[in-house]
C-alpha cells in the first residue's frame, strides 16, 4: 500500500482545527506534524482542510441507480459500483447502504434484499467506499425474520433498523400510498388485499421484534428505531436494547432519547433544505438544540457534507462540532472505534476540502483506508520527491 503525506492544511485534530500535516502508511495515520514525506504520494493541502472522511449510517439513494424509472430495472452490480463512485465524490468513505425488507414485493421486496447483502458482499474488495449492510426490517414483514436470524449469526448485519411503514398504506396518506404501490408494481386492489392479510398478523409483531433485537444484541450489531412517534415508543425500543433513534418525529421524543443517552439521528438533507420535506422536526433546531447526535445521507449523498457547512453557516454549531455529526459521532454509533477521528493509529480515511466559497465546499481529494481514490485538482499531486516544501517552491 502506498504512504501518502499531506503537506499541511487546516486540519481537525481532536476538537481543534491545527495547521500541521500528515503521513500516511499502510491505511493508517502514523504521524501528525511530520516534516518530511517518507515517499509515496505527496499531495499539497495548503489552504485546504484536512477532515475525517464521512460516515453514513442511513442512506438509500442507491435505489436510484437500481430502479431510475418506476419498472426500470438495472442489475445491482452496476447500481452498487456507481453509487460507491458518488459516494466517494462526496466524501463518504465507510457507507451503510440501508436497503428495505418490506413485505410489499418490488423495488424493496425479499429477492431485492437477498440480492443486494450477495452483491455488497461480493463487490466489497473493489470499492474504494468501507460498504456495509443496513437492514431496514418492516416489522410486519414476520415472513423474514428465520432469515433474517440466520444472517445475524452468520455476521452478515452491519446495522439493524425496526421499520414500521404501515400507516402509509391509508388513504389519509394517498401520495406515499401511490409510490408504494408503484414501486410494487400490484395493480392498486391487489396491493389492498396484500396490506390486509399482512395486518391480520399485527398480533405477532411485538414478539418478533423482541427476537430479532434479542439476537443483534447478542451479536453485537447496532440497532436502530425508525421514525418513533413518542417516548413510549422510544422507551419500549430502549428496554431491548435498541439504542439508536432514527428520525423520531417530535421534538418530545427526541428530548426523551437525549436524556436516556441514546444516539439521535436525523437526515442532512433536511438541513440543506431548511426543514423536513414530510413536514416533520426541523433538523436544524433539534441541533441548536441537543437533540441530534447524528447526521445521515437519507436519500442525497451529497447533502452531509453540505450539511455540516450550512449548520456553521448559520451559526448553529462551530466546524468541529459539525463535522462530529457525520464522522465521529456515527462511528461511535456503529461500534466503529478505529475511524472517525484524525489521530494516530486511526484507519487514514481523510478528505482534503476547499471550502473558500461559503455554503459550497468542494472535494480536492479523498483517501480511503489509506489510499488515494478520488483526486479533483492534479495541481495538488506533488509527487514522491522530499522534503516536500523544496518541491512547492520550484
């Protein structure tokens, strides 16, 4: 593996922005401040920042590759290799792809699922994102769940998500009914009677949830709550271990997950915009006010990092705070101890920013597991000739 030097930058070390550089070996950092290059690739990172790359514990805006037109179909081969380039482009570096197991077929039907886990697992050497698996469980979906377990125990579960996306089939929801039908691809009443003998089961869902949370937990896998519309709801999925709430709905909810210690995620794309596009919890005021421990990409892979630069912006949260939201903080979330920070001995995945223009930050260069995967301006290519300030100056 090639070293790397980083010739200084406005880098985040700790809780500090210092001026200093970086080297590189073996998919670590093992200096900071270090003078000289020790060979390799030399990238210059004057007037750059140097940042941790980006960890994304929610993201689905992969389904777009795999369906860009309601009943297009690609092969997720294709679908998963471009999505680790747009990944990468925006800085994301470990990424957990969160695909639905619904009980609706389709786009986030059962073969879907079995297809995606197969293809992360077989093109995960070849992408310069860390790629994992998030499981979005329906929890009506009571069909999976020996599957399911089996995949647990076999560690092929990064994350566990409890999903429970029934409401949307009512009338009072027709528009997020109408694309859940559409990506079925029922005809409107077939989809009708699917919903109706799924609810006649409703009985068995507690008991299944318990069991899949009970195994994740003896397994070590992370676990989230999706959408919690209260503290109850929220308590009810702490008591078994489900420490991770995901988009609770109400800032009463998140005001209770705060207090009890468990991580708060919400989505970045609703930072970007300035609200919810379903009209619920603004991500910005959750921050400002405590009540977001966690930014995800949701369904818009570039809107982290914009994200994180709109909140200083705004005079929401300093830079190093910002930044916690997509980098330390969701590593900590997903048991991730070796990434996260800029520091020595961490995994060296690192992103070289220009953010002179404000609300705008462009990526010069990102380094993954210690390698150089994605370089937009050659200019900052130096070379493997030290010490490396002679270099810069002829």
């Amino acid at each position: 593996m090639t070293d790397i030097f980083i010739d200084g930058g406005r880098t985040l070390a700790g809780s500090d922005i210092i001026e200093t550089s970086l080297q590189v070996s073996n998919g670590e950092i093992i200096s900071i401040g270090a003078e000289h290059a020790r060979g390799g690739i030399c990238l210059d990172a004057r007037d750059l920042l140097v940042l941790p790359g980006i960890i994304d514990l929610h993201g689905d805006a992969f389904e777009r590759q795999l369906m860009p037109r309601p009943g297009v179909d690609f092969p997720v081969d294709v679908a998963l290799i471009d999505s680790d380039r747009q990944v990468i482009a925006n800085g994301i570096t470990t990424v957990f792809h969160g695909t639905t197991w619904s009980w609706e077929p389709g786009l986030r039907g059962a073969e879907n699922a079995r297809l995606l886990l197969q293809a992360i697992e077989t093109l995960r050497p070849q992408l310069a994102a860390d790629t994992r698996f998030h499981l979005r469980q329906e929890t009506y979906n009571l069909d999976a769940e020996a599957e399911i377990l089996h995949w647990i125990a076999d560690g092929r579960i990064d994350l566990l998500a409890f999903n429970d996306h029934m409401d949307l089939t009512t009338f009072s929801k027709p528009a997020k009914r109408a694309r859940m039908v559409e990506r079925s691809g029922l005809s409107s009443d077939d989809f009708d009677q699917l919903v109706q003998r799924v609810l006649s089961r409703a009985d068995a869902v507690p008991a299944s949830i318990a069991r899949l949370a009970q195994a994740a937990n003896a397994a070590d896998v992370p676990t989230l709550s999706h959408d919690d519309v209260s503290p109850a709801m929220r308590g009810d999925f702490r008591a078994l271990g489900v420490a991770i709430a995901e988009f609770p709905i109400n800032e009463e909810t998140a005001i209770a997950a705060a207090a009890a210690g468990d991580f708060i995620v919400y989505g970045a794309p609703n930072v970007v915009r300035g609200g919810s596009h379903t009209g619920w919890t603004k991500a910005s005021d959750m921050i400002a006010k405590g009540l977001c421990s966690i930014l995800a990409s949701d369904y818009y892979y570039p809107a982290q990092l914009l994200a994180a630069f709109r909140l200083v912006a705004d005079g929401v949260l300093p830079l190093p705070q910002a930044w916690a939201l997509i980098s330390a903080n969701p590593a900590a979330a997903a048991g991730l101890t070796d990434r996260g920070v800029i520091s020595q001995g961490r995994r060296a995945d690192l992103l070289l920013i220009d953010d002179s223009v404000v609300l705008r930050p462009r990526i010069v260069a990102v380094i993954a597991n210690g390698r150089l995967v994605h370089l937009t301006d050659a200019d900052r290519l130096l070379g493997v000739r030290s010490p490396l300030r002679a270099i810069a100056a002829e």
